[in-house]
C-alpha cells in the first residue's frame, strides 16, 4: 500500500478531500478511479441511496460501507401511488432494519419512500440507533400511532419526523405525549397525513412550545383553526408550516388572533394544509405572503377570485401546488404576478367526472410558460389540449426539466385539428434539451415516441398510458433516450418485440413497468432465462401464468436490475422469471 | 422509415435477444386488450335505473347496457372508473370532508384492493365499479333480482364487515349509512354467504 502511495496523497488527505463530494453520482465516480480509492471512498461514505430495494441486499451494502450514517431507500414502483401494484407486493424494510440494527449502533438517518414499515421496525429503530436523528416516511404503510409513541419516547436526539403522505393505523393521537418533557431537540415534524379525530392539543402545544428549534411543522386535517393561534404563538420561528382545517365560524375576535400571530412569523416562507378552507379566514395569512416561496392549496376548495387574491399577493413565489378551481384566468394573474415560479402542480378537482367543472384549459398553461421565465417543473391536469399550444408552450420554455401533462380522458386528441398530439410533445421534447422527466397523455401514435428517442436524450424518467400503436414505439424509447433510468407504461399495444430486441438496454435502467400490454408470458421466461442480472417479475391475478398458454399476455410486468438475485419475499401473485424458469416451466 | 425501423428489430442486435428464433408470436387469444374506442368506453354514461347485467365474461370486458342509455339517469353520473386513472394520489382527501378507503376482498383472487367509497352516490355505482376492477368474476346483484347467467363462473355476493363487527350484506341500509358503517368490503362465494344466514330479507332471493 506505501509503495503505490508514495506518488499519492495520504489516505487522511483524500478523505479529506472526498468528503466535500456530496452526490452518490460523483462518489461513485470517485470509487470507480482505482482501487485505493475505492477503498477510501467506501470508508468514508456517510450517505447511502439505494433506488430500488430489491437491487441490493442489506448484507452487501453493509459489507461495502462500513461506517454510514444516513441511508435512502425506496421500494415499491411509481404506479404504486396510483393503485397499479397490488398490496403485499413487497418492498418490506424490516430485514434491512435487522441487518443495520446489528451492524450500525451509530446510523443516525432513515428515509424510505413507497416501502412496509411495520411497528416492530420502529421499535427496532428506538431501540438499536442511540444517536437516531431524522427518520423520513414517504408515502410509506404498514405501521400504527403505537410504533410512533416508541419512536416518540426513546430517540432523545430525534430532530426530524416527517410521515408525508403516509398510510397509518391510527389508533391513538395520544403517541404524541409520549415525547418526554426533556425532550426539546425536534427541528421538523410532519404530521399531516394522520387521521385521528381527537387529537392531543395540549401534549401537540407543550411539544411545539418546548422545541425552540422548531423550523418545519405540518399539522394534521383534526386541528381546527381555532388552535392554530396558539400552536403558532409558541413557534414565531416556523419556516415551513401547515394548517390543520382551514375552516370555524366567522368570528373577529378569532380572525385578529390568527392574524396576529401569523404577523409575528417572520421567518415563515412555505404554507400549506388549507383543509376545507373558508375564503373569510384567508386575508389572515397576507402578512406573511410577501416572503411566501411555496404554497401547497392542493386541498383548498375554494374558487378563482378567491385564489387570484391570495396568489397576487405573493410575488415571491417559486413553488405552487393548488386545485384547478384556479382557472384559466387565476394562471393569468399567476404568470404576471409571480416571475420567480420554478414549479406548479394544478390538480384536478373533479377527476372523475363525465364534464369539465372549471374553466381550465391549455391556456392556462400557455399563460405561465409565458409568463414565468424560471417555470422548470409542471404537473398539469387539464380536460383539452392542442398541439399549437404543446408547441408554443415549448418554446416559451426550453428550460423545462420536468414536464407531466394528464389529459383526463385518455387517447383525447387536439381539440382544435383531432389530430394525436404527436407533434405537440415532440415539440417539447426537441426545445426542452434538459428534460428529465416527462408524463404523456392523450392521443398519442408511434411518432411521438419517434421523437421522444430521437431527442429527448437526458430524459431519465417516463411515463406512458393509453399510447401508441405497435412495439415500434417502444423500441424507440428503448434504443434512443441514452439517459433513460425509470419507464413506466400502461395500458399500451407494446408487447414482446421491442422488450427482446433492447434486453441488454434494461440492465442500463433502474426498472421497467409495464401493466396491461401486450408481453407474452414466453417473452417474460426468455427474458430471464437469458438475462440474470435482471429481476422479471410477473404479476397476475388470474393465477399462475403457466396455466394458460405461453403467447397469452401478462397482466403486469415489473423488470429491474439486481445484483441480489430474486427476491424470496414475493406474494403468491407473483412470479420471478429465473434462469430456470425456462426448463422448470415447459 | 417504418420498414427501416423494422428491420432493424428483428436483425440480431448485440443488444438485444434474437426473437426469430424464439419463435413467439403476438397473437392473443380472445379479444385485444386495449379496446381502440378506450375513449368511448370510457365516456359513456350508465343509466342506474336501467337493469345493468353484471356478468362478465373472461376476456370480455364490455358491460351490456339497456336501449334506453341515452335518456337515462338525470342525476350526475361518475365516469366508469379504470383503476388507477387518473393518476391522483388519495384524491379522495383532496377538497372533501373524509375520505373512506376501505379494502376489497375476493373469494379466491390473491390480492386486496381498496376503493374510496366517498367517490361513489349510491350502491349500483360501487357494484359497477367492483365489477371493473374485478372482471373475470361475477358478482350479483341483487338490486334487481335478476338471475345471473352462470356460464363463465362462480357467483359472488358483496357482504361488509360493519362498525360492530359483523358480516352484512350490502345494501340492506341506505346508501350513506353503508358509507359510514362499512370497514370492509368481501364478495363471498354464493354458496358460503348461503351457509352465513346472510341470504335473508325480501329482496333478496336464494340461488339455491
């Protein structure tokens, strides 16, 4: 080792050097140069990302990093959220909590997205990380307010408790008070996502009250407006806050307190929650909107006067999520009032309806890319669209790095020409050169997927749904978008062709959905016959796929590179294609 | 240009898999499943009043409807939903008082799903949607007495578990109560939800 180190730094230099590399990217990068440093690096790397849970196992990451103190993990595919992936799919996290539970006294963050957490894991989590800090739950179930109230009273250094957009038993506010008196360290709690009717105000005050550090707060939909005041009365020095119900009886003496308080919130930049908001109580919040950079009216129901005033009083804003009761016209007032917006989310209010309940359309849209210069990332939701406005849209804002339009109606064509609205993304995809990630809707034929390969070339993530005609359009996904890590399809013509004539392009990307298309079991079998570093898993209700014929298409399909091998926790509505499978299965 | 790319699928890409010699063909027994008129499927609004068969075949997934669809129910129809579109998450709780997410069991399929029952205005709404997100099952309905074919399967009774516990049939209480009773919902084997006793009451009449 001193004879290659003697044209070298000192390990101690190049650590030191290494750990102002942040970026999983860049760290492995720096573990790919040569072996010494590989060693360093996997020595000193703090952070760990894993992608997809299944692609690593828990023992060969704690074999490689030693000594980290902060994983990432995400477990269950994109269309998870939208109730494609059926429950006890997996994406479980207690062996991965036993494992580091023996080998890692000192790991101090947790963030799990889409993944089974179970009360056990949490009280495993309590009881094994001493110096346990941030544990982050995205959209993550499986677990109840109890295992929250072991977390609650024994991580004594907890700073950070986020449960955004969590499916929780809620069986008890009461885990709250389960923080100990002693306890004053919590910087950001989130708590939105709980459900229960009564709610421990008093434990939720004293808590807020004794954590001086407190930035980020999120309430949940239980805590009426009338507790607002004095929760926030307690925390002058929230950042981040969100409301619980938004709603009470017009009352001046509870509106002036409620303005008052939000007066004294200097440092308050995010806003959010709005339950059931009423109009009446929403000039209470104006004195904070000048410093205002995200605002979250996604569960505001409340219409486009309304909506208009608040937004005109926000110029500073970057980021937007609210309901399409905006309108057209409120995107108008949006796109001349607020030239810092980088991001804006419009959700539908009614998504199932058979008719358009609001005046939105792709004007709106049109109005922002227009009007906001620094507009990079758009989730749209709208019931028409045209390629003229896709077009202009595209050169009103090349810088777009994440654009998903959902047209409501699926295979909807240009209202304007009915033509499919090819020309409209391609558009898109040929002016935005950095677009990341991209979400397609309406009427679509191979061509758009022509143009999504030909230009779309850092794209890393794709979404697809009702949408072409023939494998050709997959095929130029697959062969042309060099960047593409995460392909997500649904109910499309695609079937074994353009799957078996890009395998190798597979084992470039995190993972492949595709449900309701047209792959064939044999297809399936091939592929993982053949390809071993890939995981292909067949997902079917009907039964097992060898009980009907081999030409006969799957009903879900999930792909994803592994260096783990098959996983053994699959539901019995689930098959892994294996290198066997070929001969065990004919 | 089209030619061209097709050659190029089934030459022998370093990259990819010979799929000439694998032999396999595209073709799909029973009907496609992507329907071309999607969008007229799914833009099509049902009449509630009208008798609506609720057999499904395996691969069909076309409901019958009555003749008289197009002067039908005057009261606003919720689209037929396709699960998972669009792509809202936990819609439900957006912009309503509650949510009520409660999960569906099947005799004899291997997995739960969960429906909103917020979303839905009555019982025929609930059963329509069930019978989408489950298509190669039958399920009764005995809103309108009607025997149900049994070429293609089993029957299916839709039964609840309610707040106290026990196994109910749906739609013996009106239709908000249900919302706010029901925890589960479990389409039963016709012939156990015979044996449970819950084949009682007027409107309802035993297959047996």
């Amino acid at each position: 080792m001193h004879k290659k180190m003697a044209f070298s730094f000192p390990d101690e230099v190049l650590e030191h050097v290494f750990s102002f590399i942040q970026s999983d990217k860049d760290r492995n990068a720096v573990s790919m140069v040569c072996k010494s440093w590989y060693e360093i690096e996997r020595w000193c790397r703090r952070k760990v990302f894993v992608g997809n849970c299944y692609a690593v196992s828990p023992k060969m990451v704690i074999r490689r990093f030693p000594e980290f103190r902060s994983i990432e993990l995400k477990g269950k595919p994109h269309f998870a959220d939208f109730n494609l992936v059926p429950d006890g799919w997996g994406g479980y996290v207690s062996p991965w909590i036993e494992e580091m539970a023996g080998a890692y006294p000192w790991l101090e963050e947790i963030r799990l997205k889409r993944m089974v957490v179970t009360d056990e894991s949490l009280e495993l989590i309590a009881k094994s990380f001493k110096n346990f800090k941030v544990l982050v739950l995205s959209s993550c179930e499986g677990f109840s307010t109890d295992g929250l109230a072991v977390i609650a009273a024994s991580c004594k250094n907890l700073k950070e408790l986020d449960l955004r957009d969590c499916e929780v038993d809620d069986l008890s506010a009461h885990w709250l008070s389960h923080f100990p008196e002693t306890y004053t360290s919590l910087v950001s709690l989130n708590i939105s996502c709980l459900g229960s009717d009564e709610a421990s105000f008093s434990a939720l005050e004293r808590l807020v009250g004794r954590c001086t550090n407190l930035k980020t707060l999120q309430l949940n939909r239980a805590v009426p407006l009338d507790k607002i005041a004095n929760i926030l009365r307690h925390a002058p020095q929230l950042v981040e806050f969100g409301t619980g119900t938004y709603t009470a009886d017009v009352r001046p003496d509870v509106y002036s307190d409620l303005a008052g308080v939000f007066s004294s919130c200097k440092e308050l930049k995010s806003l959010s929650g709005f339950w059931d908001v009423v109009p009446d109580y929403l000039p209470a919040i104006y004195p904070v909107c000048s410093k205002l950079t995200s605002l979250n009216l996604s569960y505001a129901t409340i219409q486009s006067p309304d909506l208009i005033k608040l937004v005109s009083h926000c110029p500073n804003l970057q980021r937007l999520l609210v309901l399409d009761y905006i309108e057209d016209s409120g995107l108008e007032v949006l796109a001349s009032s607020c030239k810092d917006l980088q991001e804006l989310r419009v959700f539908p209010s009614d998504p199932f309806g058979a008719e358009p309940n609001v005046s939105l359309t792709e004007q709106g849209l049109v109005a922002v890319s227009l009007g906001c210069p620094k507009l990079q990332s758009v989730l749209y939701f709208c019931r028409r669209m045209s390629n003229e406005a896709l077009v202009t849209i595209a050169r009103n804002r090349p810088n777009f790095t994440r654009f998903r339009l959902c047209i409501i109606e699926p295979k909807t064509a240009d209202y304007l020409t009915l033509e499919p609205l090819d020309v409209g993304f391609g558009a898109i995809v040929q002016y935005c050169k950095d677009l990341k990630r991209l979400s397609l809707s309406g009427l679509l034929t191979d061509r758009v997927f022509e143009y999504i390969g030909t230009y779309a070339k850092k794209l890393e993530m794709l979404s697809v749904a009702f949408a072409g005609d023939s494998d050709l359009g997959l095929h130029h996904v697959l062969s042309g978008c060099e960047s593409l890590r995460k392909l997500e399809i649904r109910d499309c013509p695609f079937g074994d062709k353009a799957l078996l004539a890009n395998a190798a392009k597979l084992e470039t990307m995190r993972s492949l959905w595709m449900s309701s298309c047209a792959v064939s079991f044999a297809a399936c079998k091939l592929l993982g016959q053949k390809m071993p570093r890939l995981n292909v898993e067949v997902i079917d209700e009907r039964g097992p796929p060898d009980s009907r014929p081999e030409n006969c298409p799957v009903d879900k399909l999930y792909i994803y590179r592994s260096i783990a091998g098959p996983r053994f926790d699959m539901p019995p509505f689930v098959w892994t294609m294996d290198e066997d499978s070929g001969l065990r299965l004919s | 240009m089209s030619s061209e790319n097709g050659k190029r699928l089934l030459e022998t890409d370093a990259g990819g898999l010979n799929f000439e010699a694998t032999e396999l063909t595209l073709g799909l027994p029973g009907e496609p499943r992507v329907t071309s008129d999607g969008g007229a499927k799914l833009g099509s609004k049902r009449g509630f009043s009208e008798t609506v068969d609720l057999k499904l075949g395996d691969n069909n997934r076309e409901v019958k409807l009555g003749h008289s669809l197009q002067e039908a129910a005057k009261s606003p129809v919720s689209k037929t939903q396709v699960v998972g579109w669009p792509p809202v998450r936990g819609f439900a709780k957006r912009g309503k008082k509650s949510c009520k997410y409660v999960k569906v069991a099947v005799d004899g399929a291997p997995y739960l799903r969960k429906v909103d029952l917020e979303i839905y205005n009555s019982y025929q709404q609930l059963l329509t949607s069930l019978e989408d997100m489950f298509s190669c099952f039958t399920i009764r309905n005995y809103l309108n007495e009607k025997k149900i074919d049994q070429v293609n399967g089993i029957e299916y009774m839709p039964t609840y578990e309610d707040k106290d516990g026990d196994w109910m049939l749906v739609g013996d209480v009106p239709w908000q109560m249900f919302v706010e009773s029901c925890k589960r919902l479990r389409l039963m084997k016709s012939s156990e939800a015979v044996g449970l006793g819950l084949t009682t009451g007027p409107k309802y009449s035993s297959t047996n």
